[in-house]
C-alpha cells in the first residue's frame, strides 16, 4: 500500500494570486453589468 499523504501537490503562490485577482474582476464585471441593467435597462448600453 502506498501513502496517498505525500502526494499532495503544492500550488503556486503565483497562480493562487491570479485566480484570486481573476476572482475578484469577475464579480467586479457582474456588479458593473448589474448598475447598467438597473440604470438602463440594458446590459450593454447603446447596443440594441
């Protein structure tokens, strides 16, 4: 039998910094597309 325990993979510190920066515009762009559809009505302002 082989220890599963010391197969655990490290992650990057890098990568786990991108896909939190990553992360946060997302929602960023999810609250943004929000306010525009409250305010206009449209998703994409000017575009019908």
């Amino acid at each position: 039998m082989e220890n599963n325990k010391s197969k655990i993979k490290k992650i990057e510190k890098e990568k786990l910094v991108a896909e939190t920066l990553n992360g946060r515009f997302a929602m960023l762009g999810l609250i943004a597309a929000l306010g525009a559809y409250l305010t206009t009505g449209q998703i994409i302002p000017g575009f019908v």
